[in-house]
C-alpha cells in the first residue's frame, strides 16, 4: 500500500468510501469489508451526512469504537443541498454546524480529521465560507477541510482569500474521476478536465477521486460485456473512446498480471504532477481487495496518458 501526507497525517493513497453502508450493504457486511480494508493496509476511510440517511456514519463509528483503530484517517461532508426542497443550498453557518455536530455524534469523535463541504453555493462568498471553516478548526471540531464538487476557480479564490488574511485555506479537492471518459456530467458535479488538472497540478493539491472505477465500466466490460453495465453506466460511459481506453488498461493489466480493476486505480495512483487518491467501494471483500491491488503497482507516465488523453 502507498501512503502520503498530502492531508498532513499519512493515509493510504487507496480511501474506502462508504456510500452504500446501511443502503444496500448491511452493518455486518460494513464491519467484514472495514476490517479486510484496514488489514490490507487501509488507513483513511471516507463518508458523508448524507449516505444512508446517516446510518453510513453510524456504522463507521461503531466499526471505529469496536475495533479501535489509533492510525485510522476519516474524514465526513457536511453542507449538501436540501433534497427535498428543490435542491435548497446549504452552505450556511447554521447548516453547516448542525451537519457537523450530526457527523460528530455518529462518529462517537470529538474531532475529525478532515471536514469537506459536500456542495458549493457561488452566492455565498469565500471569505464567509474561509472563516466559518477556520473557527472550527480553532474550536478543536475539525483538524483540515476541504472542497467537494468545487470549480477550480472557486478554490483558487477561496485559498487566496485565506493567503492575504492568515487563515487556513482548502486542503484538498473531492471531485469525480477515473481513467473513462465522461459523456455527460450530471448537474451539481465536477469532472476531472484538462482545466482542473492543470488548477491541481500548478497548486500542488491533491485530489481526492470518487468514482474512480466509472461504476465498473471497464470491469465488467471486460469480463461480462455490454449486458452487465447498469443503465447509468451505459449512459456516461459508453462510447467508442472508452473501448479504445479498455483495450489500452486490458494490456496493462496483462503485463502487471493483474485485473482491470487494479489497474484503473494504480492508473490514477500513479500519477506523479498531482497527488491522487481514488475512493474504492465494493458489495463484499473480495471487490474491496481487487481494487486495493492496484496501489502495489506503477503505471509509466506514457501509459497513463496513452488512456488519459487530453487530460493528462
């Protein structure tokens, strides 16, 4: 497993991410892929407010009062726009405090070691957002924060503004990306482009990937075929630039020895200008362990960008 500071404690350059734990995936199926993460050597496990209603953090702060781990990393979001109230922004002070204190509790943690805020709201300013963030941190409630689905200009506004006063800025950027090309990006998203990377790789941050197997597109291509890609899938990721993509990852996989799938993570691990950490999830342990293969491995630069393209 490769691991960096990039976050100021050492993680491990795979994240768990836990969308679906208490949706879709049971406590006790929860605590069996928790434990195989952290025994193949994961260290950083990544959740939000608003997976599973809650129950995400719930179960992870069980996992984390059971087991104890003293050199795990977690971060949680808070400040996700109102679902129910035709997308509502929530990046205000009182939301964003009431979210955190939520996570908090769920958590059984008097302080978490890295606060995104899950969505941005361009209405309000960054000094606003700046010194909110700041007074957490001085409270002893988060230790760093960052952006999730941020324009890049926005970040680089909002840590010049924390530059000229002193103050703390954005650590790091959560935004979707992985070796496919997206068809279409959903609304209220922010996609890896030639113009991010470029943000990313001139300001030395690091990149926090989610989605960062393009919902199985390049597994299940390769070992199923068209048939077993969901409908979402089909619809960002079917395309003939991405079968061109698979062949390439396919013969990588093949000269590592190695699946697809470990491939498309070392793939973005690899990448030497810009500090990438993708979010792995899976249904059972064997997927989580497939996934994390991918950090023992070392993709050259020429393959990266032979599947990369213009972004990279």
């Amino acid at each position: 497993m490769k691991y960096s500071d990039s976050f100021g404690k050492r993680s491990s350059k795979i994240i768990l991410g836990t969308g679906y734990f208490g949706d879709g995936i049971t406590e006790e199926e929860s605590f069996q892929i928790m434990d195989a993460y952290y025994e193949l050597g994961g260290r950083h496990i990544d959740t939000a407010r608003l997976y599973a209603d809650g129950a995400s953090e719930k179960i992870v702060g069980k996992w984390l009062k059971g087991r104890k781990p003293a050199d795990i990393f977690v971060s949680t979001k808070g400040g996700f726009y109102d679902v129910d109230a035709c997308e509502t922004p929530r990046l205000n002070e009182e939301d964003i405090r009431f979210d955190l204190e939520q996570s908090l509790t769920a958590l059984g943690l008097d302080c978490v070691d890295f606060y995104w805020l899950h969505r941005d709201d361009e209405n309000v300013s960054v000094s606003e957002i700046i010194d909110l963030m700041n007074s957490l941190v001085k409270e002893g409630k988060i230790k760093q924060f960052g952006a999730s689905n941020w324009r890049s200009e926005r970040i680089g506004e909002a840590n010049e503004y924390a530059k000229e006063n002193g103050l703390i800025g954005l650590s790091a950027s959560q935004i979707r990306f992985n070796p496919a090309y997206c068809i279409g990006e959903r609304g209220g998203l922010v996609g890896m482009d030639a113009h991010e990377f470029s943000f990313y790789k001139n300001n030395s941050m690091p990149v926090v990937a989610y989605s960062s197997q393009a919902k199985g597109f390049f597994s299940k291509m390769a070992e199923q075929g068209e048939d077993a890609l969901s409908e979402k899938a089909k619809k960002r990721y079917l395309c003939d630039e991405n079968l061109r993509r698979l062949e390439i990852i396919k013969q990588i996989a093949t000269d590592f020895n190695c699946s697809v799938a470990s491939v498309v993570c070392g793939l973005l691990c690899s990448i030497p200008e810009v500090d990438v950490f993708p979010v792995i999830g899976g249904r059972n342990v064997s997927q989580i362990t497939d996934s994390m293969n991918g950090a023992d491995i070392t993709i050259p630069s020429d393959a990266i960008k032979s599947v990369l393209g213009s972004i990279y």
